[in-house]
C-alpha cells in the first residue's frame, strides 16, 4: 500500500490538529559523504546524553520551513539552504506529557562550523550511515534506516 502522508507543510498541519498533536517539532537530516550529523543532548537536560537529530519545537504562528531553519541554526549554527525530501514522523509524549510530532526532513546547509549551545548539546559527530552512537531513540534509529546513504 503506498504511503498516503501528506508531505506539504500546511497538509502536515491541518493533519496535526485533526490528529490531536499539542506541540510540532521539526527535525532536520543533514548528511554529507555518507555520514549523518546527530547532536547529544547535555547530560544537565530532559534525556541528557541521548544522541538526536537537529531539531525542536514549532513556535506558533511559525511555518514548519522557517521553524526547521531556524532551530537547525540555534543547535548547530549551520545555515538551511534548501529543505529536501519529507521523510516522515514520529509521535512522542513530553515529559510534561503533552503530544508531540516530529516532522523531519532531508536538508541541505551552506558550509560552516558546527557551534552547539553547551545548556543543550554537549557533542557533535558525522556518524557513518547504519553506525548509530548510542543512545538514539528507536524513531530515530527507524527514520534513519529509511535514509539513503
């Protein structure tokens, strides 16, 4: 059966509120040479040590593209230059028990150094595809293994 999710941001959010999400988050893949940039989260935050995606919540009012830009930035100090294939989301609950999804999709950033905000992220690396640092979340692990090399 083909898969039937709509992949345009403002179907993505009339599905949402249907759905019942409280919160969108954005996720972005960012891959280069056959490598996957994940961020750590600081060991002092929610889920300290954890590996993830670039990613974070949908201010309201904000647009899922310019949300996605604008935390890639915040995380890594990179730069969105194009925002590629939909790949998907994931469902959560917060620790504050509010439902979430996590929108992700491929990018692509301009050349630059990754600068992490040490309150949230602690470490960044280019992991090869299919040799996830561990831990990851299962959705994680799962988009990933969706990703072409």
């Amino acid at each position: 059966m083909p898969d039937t999710t709509p992949s345009d941001p403002e179907s993505l959010v009339l599905r949402d509120k249907r759905d019942g999400i409280e919160q969108q988050v954005v996720g972005g893949v960012i891959a280069r040479d056959g490598r996957v940039l994940l961020i750590r989260r600081a060991a002092s935050d929610y889920m300290g040590g954890q590996w993830e995606l670039p990613s974070g919540k949908v201010d309201p009012g904000e647009g899922l593209y310019v949300a996605l830009a604008r935390e890639v930035f915040e995380e890594t100090g990179l730069t969105v230059s194009a925002v590629g294939e939909y790949l998907g989301s994931f469902d959560y609950v917060s620790r504050g028990g509010i439902l979430m999804r996590q929108h992700n999709w491929n990018l692509t950033v301009d050349a630059g150094d990754i600068r992490l905000d040490p309150e949230e992220h602690d470490a960044a690396v280019w992991s090869p595809h299919g040799e996830l640092p561990t831990p990851v979340s299962a959705d994680v692990a799962a988009l990933l293994g969706k990703v072409r090399p």
